[in-house]
C-alpha cells in the first residue's frame, strides 16, 4: 500500500472527519474500506460543495481533513484566519467539464452550440461553487473564442456569436453542487435538457449505468479546475490525517483518481 498500516489492535477505530467536494464522493468511498482497515480507522465523510465546507469549517464545524475541488478554498484557510495545519495544503488532482444530457436527448443537443437553441432546458451549479464559476469562466471562453470575429479560432458560421448572452437565457435553474446538476438532468422527466459537470461525473455515470450521454468540451475552451487538499490545524488526530492526505498524494492514489475520470 501507499501509507503505513496500523498496528493490529483491539482499541477502539479512531474517527477521522473528512469534509469533501462532492465531485470527489464516489473515488473516496472506494479507498475507505481499506484505508480504515489498514489503520483502524473509521472515517466520517462531509460531502457538499467546497464553498460550503469551507463555511463550515471557519464557523467551527469539526474536521479532520479538507479536500476542495477549487484550491481557492484551500488557500482562503491558509491566508484568511489560517486553520491549515503546518500552514501548508496541497494540490492534488485537476478535473474538467463536460455536457451531460438528459435521457433520450429529448432537445436533440448534439453540439456545444445547441445548448442556445430556443426552449432547452439548461441546469448550471450555482456560481458560488466550483462546478458552477468554472462552468461560467467555460463559457465566457467560448464566447471570445469562438463567438469573437477578431479570434483566429472564431467560428465563421457565426453559430457562438452572443453565445454568453444567448445561453443564460436557457438556464432554469442553478443547483448547489455539480452532483445535483447530475441528478437533475439524469432523472429524464423533463425539467432539464442538459447541464454543465465534471469530466468525473461521466466515469460515474458510465460506471453506475445511469442512462445519460455526453458531450466533451475541447480543451481550448474548457476550464481545469485544480483541487487541494489539507489538514485542519485543530485536529487531534494529525498523525492519521496526514496518513489519509498522504495516500492522495501517492501514486496508488493519482491511479484511484484517474479511475475516477481526475486529471492526475
């Protein structure tokens, strides 16, 4: 393995409180069963949007670990009030968008382009959170790269002209975390068409058969979001935090994020 194993012991397993982005739910479910045996170890996740957990955290909410899908967030406990223990976080994974469309394509989306066609449905993540201000800073790209007639890369047929403008018309809602975009759009029952996630939401999506497709965003306008992790600086359990932060940063925890549609 890529940390020490604890010593075997009849004692009671030492909690660790991890507080995670939500995109990263479903690849650190699938370390924690060996993780806790290896070093007896129960560990208590917190899943929401990174903004949130960082609210959380600077209003006292217990936490061992924090691992944010945006390093802005990470940094802010370093910088502001720091809680960051040995005042020093990480960057360990990165991770992109994609368009996930509702089941059966009822909007019949088959380009970026089309997410602008009258009457779709569009579900974003909230600006506040990471998903939502990449997703954001995505489209103000392809608008002055594609929508822009003085880009080498501006698209003559002039379909992505206005494009920030045109697409924001067509947002219904704006959802707390890309797992509830996910959610939204993937129960096919008509109130979303499509939205905007993580590149890591369709390896789950692929993995879990749940009945959605996607479009890629290429790389010249799509956003790459860096994420940190770090231990909170009032935690008694430093050594076990520091194994649990240890492990993302090893190569069997880089091969676990790729698995998991990260960008290691």
């Amino acid at each position: 393995m890529a940390y020490a194993k604890a010593n075997n012991s009849n004692t009671k397993p030492t909690e660790l409180r991890v507080f995670i982005a939500s995109s990263l739910r479903h690849a650190v479910e699938d370390m924690i069963t060996q993780f806790e045996k290896d070093n007896n170890a129960k560990i208590i996740l917190n899943s929401d949007s990174s903004s949130a957990l960082y609210t959380q955290i600077t209003f006292g909410s217990p936490a061992d670990i924090f691992m944010s899908a945006d390093q802005k967030w990470t940094n802010q406990l370093l910088t502001n009030n720091p809680r960051l223990l040995n005042s020093k976080y990480e960057n360990f994974t990165t991770n992109s968008l994609q368009i996930i469309l509702a089941p059966g394509n009822p909007a019949n989306i088959t380009s970026i382009a089309d997410l602008t066609n009258p009457n779709v449905k569009l579900v974003l993540a909230a600006p506040s959170v990471p998903a939502g201000s990449y997703a954001n800073t995505t489209i103000w790209k392809i608008d002055s790269t594609w929508g822009n007639p003085n880009s080498p890369q501006y698209v003559v047929s002039g379909i992505y002209n206005n494009f920030n403008a045109s697409i924001y018309q067509n947002v219904v809602s704006y959802e707390n975390s890309a797992e509830q975009v996910v959610g939204k759009v993937s129960l096919g029952i008509g109130t979303a068409d499509a939205g905007i996630v993580f590149v890591s939401d369709g390896t789950y999506g692929t993995d879990s058969e749940v009945q959605t497709t996607f479009i890629e965003i290429p790389a010249e306008v799509n956003t790459r979001g860096t994420y940190g992790i770090g231990v909170i600086g009032s935690t008694q359990k430093s050594e076990l935090a520091q194994k649990f932060m240890d492990y993302w940063l090893s190569e069997a925890g880089k091969e676990l994020l790729t698995k998991h549609g990260f960008n290691t």
